[in-house]
C-alpha cells in the first residue's frame, strides 16, 4: 500500500499486508480433515487439507468463546487494522489523528478486535516490541492475533531488529525447499519470541510477467512447480515454529503489470491457465496445512465474470478456494486501504462485501470505525446471517486455539527474546543461503 495510515505524511504504515503495504512450544493441530457444522459443505472427492479446522466439540474453548460473545464481540474479531506507536498505552500523532485521545489498547478494548498488524513504525528494539505485544494482549478479553509482513527481502517490517534473511527469490534460485522451510522456521521463532503469532507470508505468485511491478523478487520464482514446493516447504518451517502462515496473493497476482496497491488490476488467464500457471502453490500451502490465505485485489474475468476484485467476489473466495480446493482455514483480504479494493464501492461495502465473498479476516480496514458499523448493521439487518458470522468467527478462534493463544493472554519474555532474534544460528543461516 503506497499511502501512509493516518495524516502524517506520505509512504510509511499503510505499505499492505500483501508487500508495499506473527514464547513457548508450537501448540497441537487438530486434524485438518474436521470440519464445522457450519462450515461451506466440501464436494465429494476434494481434498479436505488445509490449514485450520472448525470444529468445536462440546466442551472445546472455541465453542466456549463463541457462545459468550456479543454480536458486536463477534464483528470485531473479523477486524486486524494498524496500530500506531511504539507503546499499547501511549497516544501516538498518528493514533491520535485516526481515533482521538484513545492508546492503542483502548482502541483493541473498544472495537473487541481479533488482531493487528505491526508495521515499522511500532519497532525499535526487541524489548520495546515485547512490551507492545503484551501490553496489547493485556487489553483484550480473547487473545489477539499480532500479525506483520516478514517475508524477508523487500518486504521486511521488522528487520530494524530481526535477522536478515534473502528474500524468496534468492531462496528459490537455490533450488532447495529445505532451505525455504529453515529460513521460515527461523523467522517464525524470532516473531513468536517477540509476540507476533502470525506472518503474512509465504507469497505463493508465480512471477509469470517479470515485468510486474509488485511481485517480482517476493516471489520464490517464475515456474509453478519450483514455487509450490518453496511454499510447500516454507509453511511447514513457520508451523514448526509455533507461527500461523498465510499463503498471498489468491487466486494468484504473479501475472500483472497493474500495481493493486493503485489500481485494479485484471489477470486474463483461462481455467486452464489458471490450473497451470497459478493454482500449484497455492495447492502446496493446502496440502501443507497453511493456517490461512490471503485473498487479491485483482479481476479474474475467467473465474468470475462481475467485474469484482478477487476480495469481493464469492465464486473466487467460497467457490473455488473453500469448496474446490477445500480449504478450511482463515481467509483474509489483502490490506482493504488499498486502491484495488476501493475501486467499486465505498468502504462500509466493501467490508460487507468481503466478508459476503467469504472471508474472515478484514486487514487495515480504510476507516475502522465506519467499516466495523457497516458489518455490525449487516449482521443486524440480516444481509449477513449470523450464522455466516460465526463461521469466520469460529475459523479465527480456531486458529488462535492451534497456536495457543485461547485462554490466559499470552506472555512473552523480553530476556528470551533477546536469545532468539539475532541468534548466531539464525546469522549462519542467513549466510549459508546467500
């Protein structure tokens, strides 16, 4: 995303999710063949992988969460907007600007949001960045979900203070998964260690155009295959980890020459093509078990004819994603500040449009405040069943129950955090790829 989030200027925070715009032990994966009640039925045949499960049996915390939660509860957690400063009790220029006089722990109590996104301007040290992520925890009945963009290389949101890893292209020249599946376990140890619990990342775009100008380098390369076992791999790294993955840009941005961040771009693409040229990683990230897939802000004519970008349009997100691919876990939009999913429609909609579409996660809503009324009066006047909300509510509250983040808010360490981000092992790792 090419503009900043707030009025100070120009070109900062709001770079997206999707590039110009996650302490303790890895917690148990239920089997990913469960499926919920209320979840999109899976056609016969299909395979049923792919990141997190929503079930919740009698008993289950999800179903515990779910039922105490308030309509207003359930809304918030769709919502994973910035948050500004360095400190969650502090009002920053920016905060101040966007929300008045209220921190940003007061913003998370205020809207019941299920997360943020972290972006350069919250880093300036592995202790301060510690003291973030707990004292944000801290002001949320259910724990947050603490994302950002560490797919190294160009997009590194936190590389003031973490390892430098090479980006995926570098990764994919190599030709080794193993060493994308290494680097994605390292670099999801040091997010956990500092309380970030979920990475935008891998990009699973195959760079078909090399003359595209917001893949590029992001991607692990420009042939399917070699790209979907990076994915593959890399999934699998930040699993071990203990740090949910996101596998960006569906149903695929690798063949454009629009950037999304400023406009809208269209892919031409047949089936056919798409079958070939843009599905392989992302069937990868499934089969790997990929906590989550972001959706593009991108026209895809031969999957959906409405005109709508990829975020918006329910063939692309419920039709393909859920019920062909059968995937089940968390789908979140691209950054919703970005120029490709305003195009259409104004802001309220676009929110409900998604979250119609089929996604779960609403990421840097343009205006949170108007976005989260829209999709409250939604679900109020009906447009959005309540049961279509607690289908994206249960996905996200089970992705949090994956990774350990039900219950007692988690509590990161700033002295063994201090150990982790930096490591001499992680430094040798960095230099083995390069």
């Amino acid at each position: 995303m090419l503009r900043r989030i707030g009025t100070a200027g120009l070109l900062t925070a709001s770079l997206a999710a999707c590039g110009f715009a996650a302490d303790g032990a890895p917690a148990a994966r239920p089997p990913a063949s469960q499926a919920s009640p209320t979840a999109e039925p899976v056609p016969s045949g299909t395979p049923a992988t792919g990141g997190v499960s929503t079930t919740a049996p009698a008993g289950d915390p999800v179903r515990r969460t779910l039922a105490r939660m308030s309509v207003r509860e359930k809304v918030g957690q769709l919502f994973m907007p910035v948050v500004h400063g360095t400190a969650a009790d502090t009002v920053s220029g920016e905060n101040q600007a966007r929300y008045g006089a209220q921190t940003p722990a007061k913003v998370v109590a205020k809207y019941h949001l299920g997360g943020v996104i972290l972006f350069p301007g919250n880093v300036k040290s592995v202790g301060q960045v510690v003291g973030l992520t707990n004292g944000l925890q801290k002001s949320s009945d259910v724990p947050l979900l603490i994302g950002t963009d560490q797919e190294n290389g160009l997009v590194s949101r936190m590389s003031a203070v973490m390892t430098r890893f090479p980006g995926a292209a570098e990764i994919g020249a190599t030709g080794r998964p193993a060493l994308a599946r290494d680097v994605a376990r390292a670099t999801g140890a040091e997010l956990r260690a500092m309380g970030v619990n979920l990475d935008f990342a891998p990009v699973a775009d195959v760079n078909v155009d090399p003359r595209n100008p917001v893949i590029g380098k992001r991607a692990y390369g420009d042939k399917p295959d070699q790209v979907a076992k990076m994915v593959g791999a890399a999934v699998k790294g930040f699993d071990a980890a203990g740090v949910a993955a996101t596998a960006k840009h569906f149903p695929g941005h690798g063949d454009t020459r629009v950037d999304s961040h400023t406009g809208l771009p269209v892919v031409k693409h047949t089936r056919a093509e798409w079958e070939r040229l843009d599905a392989p990683p992302f069937r990868a990230a499934i089969d790997a078990g990929v906590d989550a897939i972001m959706t593009a802000h991108i026209v895809f004519p031969k999957l959906d004819p409405s005109g709508d970008p990829a975020t918006l349009s329910k063939p692309i997100l419920t039709g393909l994603l859920r019920k062909e691919l059968g995937f089940k876990g968390v789908i979140s939009t691209d950054a919703l500040n970005m120029a490709g999913a305003r195009v259409k429609y104004d802001d309220g909609e676009v929110a409900v449009r998604a979250v119609l579409a089929g996604a779960d996660l609403l990421l840097m809503p343009n205006d949170l405040p108007k976005q989260y009324q829209a999709v409250l009066k939604a679900v109020e006047s009906g447009r959005v069943s309540e049961a279509r909300l607690d289908q994206s509510v249960t996905r996200l509250l089970t992705l949090k129950k994956n990774r350990g983040l039900l219950g007692k808010a988690p509590v990161v360490s700033a002295a063994k955090a201090a150990e982790v981000v930096r490591s001499a092992e992680h430094r040798r790792l960095a230099a083995r790829v390069r």
